[in-house]
C-alpha cells in the first residue's frame, strides 16, 4: 500500500541494542525512512484481486479498484471501489488516513444509495468478509506518529536481510497489542507482518512479495498474504497495473463522490 509523510533521517542506521532508547529510536527511524522512500508518488491507481480461501476449502475471489492520494501536511486518502462479484460491485470504501488525528472512513452501499461513515470501533472488524481489517488497510500507510517502536534484531526472511522492529499501537480502540514487522536492510520495504490480539497471541501474519520498481524509485509489492493463524482463513491481495501522477484530486476522495 501507500505511505503518508515524508520523512529524512540525517544519520545512517546501524544495528544497536533492542531495549531502551537506542532501540526505540532506531526503530522510528527506520520507519521513517521507509515512509520517506515510499512517498513523493503524488497519487496511485491499482487494479487488485483479492481471494478468500476458507479453512474450508471454500474460495471466493473479488476484484477492485484502488486509487491514493498523497495529501501536504497530512496524510493520504484512498477510494476502494469494488468491481465483482454483482453482490459487492458498486460498493466503494473512502479513507483519510491522517497523519497524527484519528483516521476517518466511509462506506457507499450501492443497494442503498447511501454513504454511512464508518465507527471507530468498527475498524477491528473485517474488511468486506477478508482477514484484513479496515485497520490493517489504514496501518499499512505508515503512519510513523500513530506507534511506538523498539528495534529488535537483524533476520532473513527469504535470504533477504530484514530489521525487524515492533511496534505498539498508540491509538485507542486497536484491535492489537503489537505487531512485529521485518523490513528489508536495502530496499526498506515490508516483507513480513505479526499480528498479535489484545491477548499477547499471534494471531495473523501478513507476507508481502514480488516487489517491482516503479518510477525509477517507487517498489511496490504484487502480492499480499495475510493468514489468520487462529480461523485457519486466508486473503491473498494480487496488485497489477499501478500508475502514478494521473491527475487525481482532493475533490474526487469525498464522501460526496463515493457517489458518483
């Protein structure tokens, strides 16, 4: 997904202790400098593919738009609009996800004609039947003020190099005690996502793989993985086509043109 603000760090990164100042403040660091290599697109349109598979065995694919907005001083704003199957098609979702006030979301259900704002407390629920949540959508912009954060360790993952760094939500209502997140030591990208209930337990791992190189600087992942560790469920996102600077607007991310 997108970053918000962009950030530089005036000093190189270098492992140091997991615990106490150092850590934590590497550990922001890094995650400024993902939000500051992942920035600067202006905007961004994407065609996505998003497949349920039940621990069933059931599977249920649907298909979407994704547009993004980088806003000055704040944060982004994105439109998901839903393209199949019929029972969702029509069906958009509007975010504001802002850099440090809570972040704002609605949903226009075409059967209704109407838009409804989305509750804070409904954030924790999944998002259109998948294992994201609408958090996990508005936590995957990094969102570096929303957090703490405490470097742990250096760890492959895939015979990659990764930081790995937790961080703690510091926003009410969060459906997580922590996450833990490895972000590759070059690219400074997210390749890998633990998420652990109010509980302390592990409940669902998000894989992030086959990132390509767009605009010279941009990478961006073609697909997403999050596996539920406690249904048994899954929700794979395939990301194709991503243009960038097409001209997009503040005007056309309002609730009023969910509508349109």
């Amino acid at each position: 997904m997108t970053s918000i603000t962009a950030l530089v760090i005036g000093q190189v990164l270098t492992p140091g202790a997991g615990s106490g100042a150092g850590g934590a403040d590497q550990g922001r660091q890094i995650f400024a400098e993902v939000s500051r290599r992942n920035g600067g697109y202006g905007d961004q349109r994407a065609g996505v593919s998003m497949q349920l598979k039940r621990k069933s065995g059931a599977a249920t694919t649907r298909t979407m738009d994704i547009a993004t907005l980088e806003v000055a001083n704040d944060g982004t704003r994105s439109i998901v609009s839903f393209d199949s199957p019929l029972d969702v098609k029509g069906t958009k979702v509007l975010t504001y996800s802002h850099g440090e006030q809570d972040d704002e979301q609605w949903i226009y259900l075409p059967a209704f004609k109407r838009v409804k704002q989305i509750a804070d407390a409904s954030k924790t629920t999944s998002f259109m039947g998948s294992e994201f949540t609408y958090e996990d959508l508005n936590s995957l912009n990094i969102q570096l003020d929303k957090f703490s954060y405490r470097y742990v360790k250096t760890e492959d993952v895939n015979g990659a190099a990764c930081f790995v760094v937790e961080r703690v939500p510091l926003y009410p209502r969060s459906g997580y005690n922590r996450q833990v997140v490895w972000i590759d030591t070059v690219k400074y990208v997210v390749l890998k996502v633990e998420y652990y209930d109010r509980k302390d337990a592990l409940q669902k791992t998000l894989s992030l793989s086959g990132y390509r190189q767009y605009a010279s600087a941009l990478w961006r992942a073609d697909e997403m993985l999050m596996t539920n560790h406690q249904s048994g469920d899954e929700t794979k996102l395939r990301w194709t086509g991503y243009t960038f600077k097409s001209g997009l607007a503040v005007n056309d991310f309002s609730a009023s043109a969910l509508k349109r």
